[in-house]
C-alpha cells in the first residue's frame, strides 16, 4: 500500500490518486530527474508544439500534473511566460518552488479535477502523461475543470490508442488508461479549434511515443 499525506486536500480520492501522492509517486519523481540531456529533448519537442503559435504565444501556462517540472524547465528556455504549476504530489511541488521555474505561490496542490484557479484564468492549459493516468470516469470531469481555467489553448501530450485501454504499468492493473484523448477533447467540446498534432517517435526523439493534440477555445 501506499501511504497518503497528512494534512494534504483530498478532493479527488481515487485509487489513482492514492498512488500518486504516495510512495510511488515519490519514486517516479526520484526516478526522473532534469538532466540537460533531458531538458534539451523536452525543449526541442515544445518548440515543435508550439510552432504554430509564433506571433501569439501563449502568455500564461499551466501544467496539470507537473511532476518535477521538465515540461516547464523546457517552457522556460522558449518564454517568459509566468508557470504555474498543479501538482498533487507535495515532494514534487517542493522540488518545483525551490526550483524557482515556478513561483512559489504559482505552485499548486490539486489535480485536473480540483484546480485552485480562477475561471479563463490561464492562456494555455497542459497535460503530459497525465490523462493516461486518470481513471476513464473522471475524465468528462477533468477536461471540464481545464477547460474551465484555460482562457485560450488547450494541449496533451498523451499515449495514443485507437480504442480505449488499460495497460499494466509497474505491476499495477488500474493505473494505465490509453485512448485517443483528442477525439474526446473534440467530443466534449466541440468548438475547440485543431491547431495542429503530431506524433513524437520514442526511436528518434528520446520521448515515449507521445501523441499531442493543441487546441484554441472557440
Ligand atoms: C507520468 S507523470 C508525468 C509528469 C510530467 N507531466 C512529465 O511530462 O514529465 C504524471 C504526473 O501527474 C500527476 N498526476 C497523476 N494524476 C493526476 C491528476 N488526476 N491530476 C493532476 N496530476 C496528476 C502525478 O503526481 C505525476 O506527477
């Protein structure tokens, strides 16, 4: 079992959850620390996804479910843009404040379901490896609490599969969930605009075969 931090928030007590503010998400944080290696791939890759927006870059960012936050040590080599950062495991939000990427006060305890912003309140609202990570129930509820806090953009960065699926991951059985997380971004809302997509290939690009859809509010 894992264990679950006292005094921390619970507004999203899912067995999902449990795991990532426990002990196992304490080892993934350990397991993936920022190398310059790294943070070069990640850099590059953001450069790519956010190609399309030159000449109107996105002039706030928030990452759901930042881990220690190479998404946005990555951000921070293109813009200067203010991060903020939600994060429901508090080792990783402690790694994110002493970094100084994010602003102390811009880090934040929460999930994609329970965001402690304002409505419209960011320019562009991302995932990275997170969606596959949240039970299929909760995620109507999820894309609706971005959403809610995006002013503008929209984007994932998610594993891909044509049909929803759950894959064993670390010996755990409901912790993986695969699909194809634009069409239900476009499902959910139909009058998000397809900037662009793309695939970046774990053989050539150092990243784990994401698949990434950015989206602009209707
Ligand atoms: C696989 S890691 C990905 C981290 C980071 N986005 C990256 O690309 O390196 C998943 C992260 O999302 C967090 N997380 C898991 N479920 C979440 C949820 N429902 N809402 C927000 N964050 C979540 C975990 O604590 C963990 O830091």
């Amino acid at each position: 079992m894992t264990s679950h931090e006292p005094n921390s928030p619970a507004p999203d007590a899912t067995a999902q959850m449990a795991f990532w503010r426990g002990d196992f998400g304490r080892e993934y944080a350990l397991r993936n620390e920022i190398t310059p290696e790294r943070l070069q791939t990640h850099t590059r890759a953001w450069a790519r996804m956010l190609n399309v927006l030159t000449g109107s870059m996105p002039s706030t960012i928030l990452e759901v479910g930042a881990n220690v936050g190479i998404n946005l040590h990555a951000l921070r080599q293109i813009t200067s843009a203010p991060l903020y950062a939600v994060e429901p495991n508090s080792l990783c939000r402690q790694r994110l404040a002493a970094d100084g990427i994010v602003a102390a006060e811009r880090v934040l305890d929460g999930t994609a379901r329970a965001i402690a912003l304002p409505d419209a309140s960011v320019d562009l609202v991302f995932t990275c490896g997170v969606m596959i990570h949240i039970h299929p129930d909760h995620l109507p509820a999820s894309c609706q609490e971005m959403y809610r806090v995006s002013r503008r953009y929209i984007l994932c960065a998610e594993y891909f599969s044509d049909k929803p699926e759950t894959i064993p991951y670390r010996n755990q059985q409901d912790l993986l969930f695969k699909r194809d997380f634009g069409a239900l971004w476009m499902e959910q809302f139909p009058q998000l605009r397809l900037l662009d997509y793309g695939f970046f290939w774990k053989q050539v690009t150092d990243l784990d075969n994401l698949t990434w859809w950015l989206f602009e509010k209707g």
